[in-house]
C-alpha cells in the first residue's frame, strides 16, 4: 500500500496546471485568435476581466532542472537557411584540402627499430606490402587443415625413449664446420673450414615434426623459357597469355643470361616469363593440377622420386600438349595456336627441411612419385 501512496503522490505532480503547454496562436488577414488548452480555461477565467496576466505555472524544485521540450525532436530550420550539396560545396571552396586529410604515405624504407618513424606491420591497410584477403577457403587447404596437418605428424613422428638423448639434429644447433688443430699460431681467430667434399653448400638440417613446424605449401613458381623468341615475338605473346590464363596473374619477363651460339640468343634478349603464386592461389593451381591435369596425361608414370634441392622443394614438368589440358586453356583452346603453346616447369616451395618430408606433404595432396627416392 506504501508504493501505491507513493506513486499516487507522484502523479499528483504532473497535474495539467503543472505542465508547461504553450497556447496555439492563429493569425488571418483581419482578426487573431487564440486557443487555450481546456484544462487553462478554468486558470485563465478569473483573469480576463481584470486584464492581468496569469501567473506562471509553479514547478516543484525536483523538476526545475528537466527540459521542457523533448530531446527526441529536431529543432526546425529557419527559411533563409539554404544547405548546399557536396558538389556545390566543393566547387565553391578556394582552397584545395591537405591530401595527409584522406590517404596515409607510410616510410618507404626501414630505417631501424629506433627511428621514430616505423612502418606499419603488413596487416594494416595502410602499408606498402599489405595484401587483402583471404577472401575464400580453397578446398585443399580445407583438407590440410583437417587431415593432412594430424597426419603428417603421426608419419613423422620420430620416438624418444625415456632416458637417451635426442639425435643432434633435434637437440640444437649443430657444429657441421670443421675447426683448426691450432698446429699453428695463425689457426687464431680464423673462421670455421667448410664440411670435408666438393659441396660447400651447407643444407637445413630436417627437425623432428611437431605442431609448432608442420610442412606446409608455400608458393609455386610456373617459369617457361622459349629460345625461339628472339626470331620470333609472336611464342613470347602466347606464352605470357598461357601463363596468365591458368594462373590468373600477370607473369614477368625473364631475359636470356649469358650467350648460346647454337640457340642464336643473346643475353639481354627476352626469351621467357615467370610467375609465383602464394596462399589460395597456390592451391588452387596445385588441385587444378592433381585432379584435372594429372588423370589426362596418358602413361604418365609421375614425378620422379629423385627430384628435389635437398631443402624442401620439389618440381615437374608439363610439355606443350600437357598445358593444353588446363581447363582455362581447353575452354578457349582455338584463341591459341597449337605449335606456339609452350611447355613450363611446375617449382613447389614448401616449409619443409627435406625433400622426404616435402614428398610426404605433396603426397598427402595426391600427387604420385615413381622410382627411387632420395633424401
């Protein structure tokens, strides 16, 4: 009952002598007239005929400090107040804005950790190597992501028992350069000898697989290299359009570096083009080849077992008939003429250490490897 008395007692507040109604004015030609709200009528009564003003409404001290008019509502524009639009509001401004107002220039070159203008991690839009997307998922690396990932790390798992030490090459770093015998006192402060054999090229020492370095695919570099360029322009033409067709990127113009008699080419000519490709687009080109153009090729055996750099990458090829396969090509096949279309070397980039563990990854993917394979 004393929340009923309350709220009663609250709503006597807000009578209509209260309430700050402001009256309705009409004004004609001849007479004005004006309108009072009918709960004023009986306020307004006793003052027409003394001709005193009716006093102001008294406000409880609570609500003094509320607005009377709603927050809601816009105030309306005057008549003389005219709001130009974007184009008349351009051409009527003298001075031209600032151009840092809409676009950001970040430093063209990096000039330290400790300079106090830095460049922009490749994420944010505004930098010079920013790269939008992913804008889709390739139904490859739907399969990596769910399948070939655990597996590979099931195939290569490479046990410990409890007690013995790891291999070297899994433990930390390894010492693979030889060291003086200090017979001389010169030996002093020299550099390391390189490993024992005609290879100086040290390679990347392949690490047991854990989640933290899973082989993964990198980029893929279609390269095709046409001699006959130089006396005739019209294969370097079709070779750029082959290699855009099925890649769906402008590819680059190689140049011939050093002179071949027999091939009449010499260096400086543009006698090829390239092109990379990462992320979705890598597998997209590397499912369009195990799926469509694999299967078509008649007696093909597969990539040889023996191919690789011995650092994770692997490479094939495709003859001139082979790339005629490439849906992109076969579709529009009578656009190009069927002596000029070159063959391509297929280049695959992987994370991988070693070309085992690359051919395992590739393998998973599904292309086939015939022949013996080497490490």
């Amino acid at each position: 009952m004393a929340s009923i008395r309350a709220f009663a007692r609250t709503a006597r507040q807000f009578t209509v002598p209260a309430c700050q109604i402001r009256p309705t004015t009409t004004t004609t030609a001849t007479t004005t007239t004006t309108t009072i709200a009918p709960g004023f009528a009986w306020q307004a009564r006793p003052y027409a005929a003394s001709g005193q003003a009716a006093p102001a409404a008294e406000t409880e001290p609570v609500f003094q400090e509320l607005e009377s008019d709603s927050s809601l509502f816009t105030p309306p524009l005057p008549e003389d107040v005219k709001l130009l639009t974007p184009r008349e509001r351009a051409t009527k401004r003298t001075n031209q804005l600032p151009g840092s107002r809409y676009q950001y220039h970040p430093p063209k070159y990096d000039r330290g950790p400790l300079h106090p203008v830095q460049s922009p991690p490749s994420s944010d839009p505004t930098a010079r190597d920013f790269v939008p997307g992913p804008f889709y998922a390739p139904r490859l690396r739907q399969t990596y992501q769910s399948t070939i990932a655990a597996d590979l790390m099931t195939l290569a798992y490479t046990h410990t028992p409890p007690g013995e030490k790891p291999p070297p090459s899994s433990s930390g770093p390894v010492d693979r350069l030889r060291r003086w015998d200090d017979s001389s006192p010169y030996h002093k402060n020299r550099p390391l000898r390189p490993p024992r054999g005609g290879e100086s090229i040290l390679r990347p020492l392949e690490r047991p697989i854990t989640f933290r370095n899973v082989p993964d695919l990198r980029a893929i570099t279609l390269a095709t290299f046409v001699p006959q360029a130089a006396r005739e322009p019209d294969r370097l033409v079709v070779a750029r359009a082959v290699l855009q067709a099925v890649t769906g990127v402008v590819p680059e113009t190689t140049k011939v570096k050093h002179n071949v008699a027999h091939w009449g080419i010499i260096k400086g000519q543009k006698a090829g083009c390239k092109v990379t490709l990462y992320g979705p687009e890598a597998y997209e080109l590397l499912d369009k080849c195990v799926h469509l153009v694999f299967p078509r090729i008649k007696d093909w055996p597969g990539v040889k077992g023996t191919t690789g750099d011995s650092a994770g990458n692997l490479a094939w090829g495709f003859t001139s008939e082979n790339m005629a396969l490439f849906p992109e090509i076969e579709a529009n096949y009578s656009m190009y003429p069927a002596k000029l279309i070159p063959g391509c070397r297929v280049f695959v980039e992987t994370t991988a250490k070693s070309d085992r563990h690359a051919r395992l990854l590739l393998g998973a993917f599904g292309v086939p490897f015939y022949g013996k394979l080497r490490d």
